[in-house]
C-alpha cells in the first residue's frame, strides 16, 4: 500500500472528503517526521516502533584510488515491528 492508496482507503471507510483524508495522513507523518528529526522514538503500541540511531564518524579509505577520507557521523531511521504486528504477518494466508 502506498501513500494514495491509504488516503484513498481512509476517505472511503470513513465517509470523508478525498482533500480532509490527505490532509490527515500527511499529518501524522508529519508529527512522526518532525518527532525523529529532534530525536524522539514514535511508538504506536502492538504495531511498531520508529527511533533514530546515531553512528560516529570514521577514517575510511576511497576504493578506487586507495586514499584515505574521513568519513562523517550520520543519523538514521530504524523501524522495529511490534510484537502483534508480527503476530499478525505469521497468521497472514500465504506466510510461511
């Protein structure tokens, strides 16, 4: 399911305006983007977890010309699936 489709989806199950269902969905992946971007985890209980992980900078060497480069520190997203979500993927028909 992609972005258009949850809208779409949204809108029809709850008898909202297309424009309101978008509204709202960009919403809360507004809150989670900006909640990340200061470092906080988003947690929706039974479904997943959101939290940023921090990596140091290292000296690192270019593969092409042998040289050595510092490389910088980054932060990155990690998602870490609640328990009932998994659950609910392994009672899935067709899982394995």
């Amino acid at each position: 399911m992609n972005k258009l489709e949850m809208i779409k989806q949204l809108a029809e199950q709850h008898d909202i305006p297309l424009p309101h269902a978008r509204r709202y969905v960009d919403w809360f992946f507004e809150l989670m983007s900006e909640a990340l971007a200061k470092g906080d985890r988003v947690e929706i209980r039974g479904l997943m977890t959101l939290y940023v992980k921090t990596y140091n900078g290292y000296r690192g060497r270019n593969p092409k010309t042998g040289e050595f480069v510092q490389v910088k520190g980054k932060k990155l997203p990690f998602f870490k699936p609640g328990i009932e979500l998994k659950a609910r993927i392994n009672q899935a028909p067709g899982s394995k």
